[in-house]
C-alpha cells in the first residue's frame, strides 16, 4: 500500500530512481551465488585452460567474473546441473566466427583441460599452426576422465598437431563425432577407436595416416560418415564396410588403397556418397554397386578397374547426380541405359578406352550441367542439338585422341569445343546448295575446308564468280573498241 501512494506522489523520474535503488539495496542482500551459482573451482579451471591455448595475456577473471552467466565467454557454453550449479560443457576456440578467441603461437594443451567433468564438446581449429616452432601432440593420458560426457572431439586444421593418435581416446565411451581433419597426424589407425560404438561421424582426411583399416571398425552400427581420405592407407577395402549399416558417406579416395571392391558394399541401402577415387583398385565394377540405391554421388574414378560398363545396369541409379568413372581404364561401348539417369548431373567418362557413338538421348536428361567424354575413341556423328551445346558450353568436353568424331553442324555458333564438323557445304553449277554429310576418319580433316564450311564457301562458288567476271571484262573490252 505504502508503495502505491509513494507511486502516485512522485514524479516518473524520481519513481525510476528509487525503483533503482530498491533493486539494487534488493540484489545486494542477496547470496551472489544464486545470481551465478558456478562452481568456483570449475571458474578458475576454464580460466587456466582458456589462458593454456590463448595465452597469460588473457585475463578471465576481470573479463568475464560469470562466464556461465551475464558475463559469457566467447566459445563456452555452459549447463546447469542437479546439484544447482553450472558447469561449462562446451569449449570452442581458433578462427571459426570474428569473435572467436584465437590460439596463440605457442599453444598446448593444458593438463587442466581434463578437469572440466561434464565438458561434452572440444572444439579445436586453427589452434596449432606450425609442425616446426611449435610442434604439438595429442596427450597420451586423461582422456579416460571424459569417458561418460564427451560427445564431439574436433581438431580441424591443426598442421602443427603431429604425432600418433593415442590409444586412449577409445576410452570416449560417449563420443558421437570424433573428427581430426587437415591436421598432421601419423601412424596407423587405433584399433581402439573401434570401442566407440555410439560414433555417427569418423572424420581422418587429410593426415599422413598409413595402415589398414582395423577389423575393429566393424562395431560401428550407428556411424553415418566414414571419411579418412587424403591419408596413406593401404591394403584392400575391407568387408568390414558392409557392418555399417546406417552409413550415409564413404569417402577413402586419395590413398593407395588395392584389390577389389568388395562385395559387402552392397548391404549400404541407405549410402549417398561413395568416393574411392585415386586409388588402386583394380578388377572391374562391382556387380554389388547396383544394389547402392540410395546413391547420390559416385565417384570411382583414377583407378586401374577396367571392364565395360555394359554389365552394370545404370537405370537403376535413379537418385545419382555425380557419376565420376574417368580414367580407369574402360572399355567398349556407352550404354544407352546411362540415359535414363533422370537426375544426372554431371557425369565424367574421359580418359577411358571407350569406343563407339554417343546416343543423342544424353541430351534429354533435364538436369545434366556437365559431360566429359575426352580422351577417348568414341567415332561417328554428335547429332546434339544447338540448345544444348549452349546450355553445356565448356563443359562439355570431347577433345582429345576422339579424332574420328564429328559433329553435325547447322549453324555457326554454338559448336561442340575442338571437335570437327560433319558437313560440307556444297554449290553445284546450278546454283543449287546441298549439304552432304561424311564420315571423319583419321588424316580426313582439311582445315582450308573446315574455313570455307564456317562461312557458308565452297570452291565452285569461287570458280562461277571468277567466270562471271571473265564474261564481263570481254564484253567491256568489245564495246571500248566498237566506240571508237
């Protein structure tokens, strides 16, 4: 009641002020640990970790005295817990937004980092950067104390990060996304990781990892992304693959691994992506990849495969986008299945063996931006039309050893990039234009002739101007002499 009459004496800014300092006299009588209730241990821990990759310069606790609360850090995140506290259970630090903090040149990781018990998410990138100042390694021990709460490990872009993968990081029982990309890490894959049964993403690119793939690896029913390309792997691609029921990508392109691919891959219903390029893989394609439904992307391509493509039934590729098969080798004929691949977008068969003509149904595929048949000894005529010549433009490519094939020339322009014309054109004595069509084959192309063809010039035409011309300067000459 007091409180209502004060109100309605006072004016609005002096209601304002003393509103202020009842809230402020309020908070003040109040325990700061209810506003903030962190745990001062676990403070000072994020601080020290913090100030471990950053740097002593960093001073936390005049920046940030409630890093869980009014005062957050950039990169932490923090949850609140049954016994009333917070703890921080994200750390996120190197050059991923503007704000981010930034690692220093002389990093490492902090032995305090294993203090923060419910930590569910190491975020790493950038943070390491020279493998010769500065070289840095995983630690070998601690991990096991985020056994039940780590959820993503990820070490991105770390080229001073060198040095094995500790056998202890399968000790993450919790962890979901073990991702260790673009760093410099060597030796052979743990077969410990294969104790990580809840993985959805393994990500290895881009290190100098060698070895084999362990047979451990088979435990991962859940895994959605397998991506250890760029490395050094060797050995075959092993049956094992086919265990990993869920999988959405395989990606081990750039590494020498050898042998077949195996017929397990086919148990990948639900696989988009499959890229086992610049490998040695070797003994043809699977008859297993026509059970591989679900793909989007196939990528085979710079391997010694060999085979045809006859023997593959590519009409059942009804969601492929991406078809990569250039140089491995293959041989015979284009089938003409290839052109019932409605959702083709791009699709690259350069640098093979391959003979024969191409079906001018490949232009009716609605969606298809790019066609690279290059390198080649496809013959015959290219009876596309100029629509899609134009729609294409560069990126369709057909140069290179197709030396017997030819396209069907209407107009001028748009033409098929460095591939000779069909047509010539033709005046007869009459006056009459025809258009004959011929075979190229090897040492037949004459480029005066492919000059005159562009513009439309044949040599009778030269020789009935020239007539012409010849009739008119006698008769000219017979009248001068008549006049006088």
């Amino acid at each position: 009641m007091a409180i209502r009459i004060i109100s309605r004496k006072c004016t609005q800014a002096v209601c304002f002020m003393f509103l202020m300092v009842l809230l402020f006299c309020v908070c003040e009588g109040q325990d700061s640990s209810s506003l903030s209730p962190m745990d001062e241990k676990e403070k000072q821990v994020i601080y020290n970790v913090i100030q471990g990759f950053v740097g002593k310069w960093w001073n936390g606790s005049d920046l940030y005295p409630d890093p869980c609360g009014w005062t957050p850090i950039q990169g932490v995140s923090c949850e609140l817990y049954d016994d009333g506290f917070w703890y921080v259970t994200v750390v996120n630090l190197g050059q991923v937004f503007d704000n981010s903090l930034i690692c220093s040149n002389d990093a490492k990781f902090p032995e305090q980092l294993f203090k923060l018990k419910h930590l569910k998410v190491l975020s790493l990138t950038s943070c390491f950067l020279s493998p010769n100042k500065n070289p840095v390694t995983l630690p070998i021990s601690g991990w096991e104390k985020f056994s039940e709460s780590l959820e993503s490990l990820i070490l991105r872009s770390n080229p001073g990060l060198v040095g094995t993968i500790p056998s202890t990081i399968g000790s993450l029982r919790s962890l979901q996304s073990l991702v260790l990309l673009e760093n410099s890490l060597t030796g052979e894959l743990p077969r410990s990781i294969g104790n990580l049964v809840k993985l959805r993403q393994l990500v290895l690119a881009g290190n100098n990892l060698v070895g084999e793939v362990p047979i451990t690896y088979g435990r991962f029913s859940e895994l959605l992304i397998f991506d250890a390309s760029r490395n050094n792997l060797s050995g075959s691609l092993p049956p094992i693959v086919g265990s990993w029921s869920s999988l959405l990508k395989l990606d081990l392109s750039n590494n020498v691994l050898e042998g077949l691919l195996p017929m397990e891959l086919g148990r990948l219903k639900h696989l988009t992506l499959l890229d086992v390029s610049h490998n040695k893989l070797i003994g043809g394609l699977a008859e297993t990849i026509k059970e591989l439904v679900s793909l989007k992307d196939m990528v085979l391509s710079n391997n010694p495969i060999g085979g045809d493509l006859l023997g593959t039934k590519w009409r059942s590729f009804t969601k492929v986008e991406t078809l990569d098969l250039s140089n491995m080798g293959l041989e015979g004929s284009v089938p003409e299945s290839i052109t019932e691949m409605k959702r083709l977008r791009f699709l690259d068969l350069s640098n093979n063996n391959l003979n024969g003509s191409l079906s001018r149904n490949l232009e009716n595929l609605p969606c298809l931006k790019a066609l690279h048949v290059n390198g080649n000894n496809l013959t015959g005529r290219l009876e596309f039309s100029q629509e899609f010549y134009g729609k294409l433009g560069r990126r369709f490519a057909a140069w290179n050893n197709n030396e017997n094939l030819c396209y069907v020339a209407k107009q001028v322009t748009p033409v098929p990039y460095s591939v000779k014309p069909c047509l010539q054109e033709i005046t007869n004595s009459e006056g009459v234009s025809t258009v004959e069509n011929f075979e190229m084959s090897e040492g037949s192309y004459d480029e005066d002739s492919f000059v005159e063809t562009s513009f439309g010039i044949s040599s009778f035409v030269f020789n009935d101007v020239w007539l012409i011309l010849s009739v008119n300067v006698v008769l000219t000459v017979l009248l001068w002499n008549l006049s006088f």
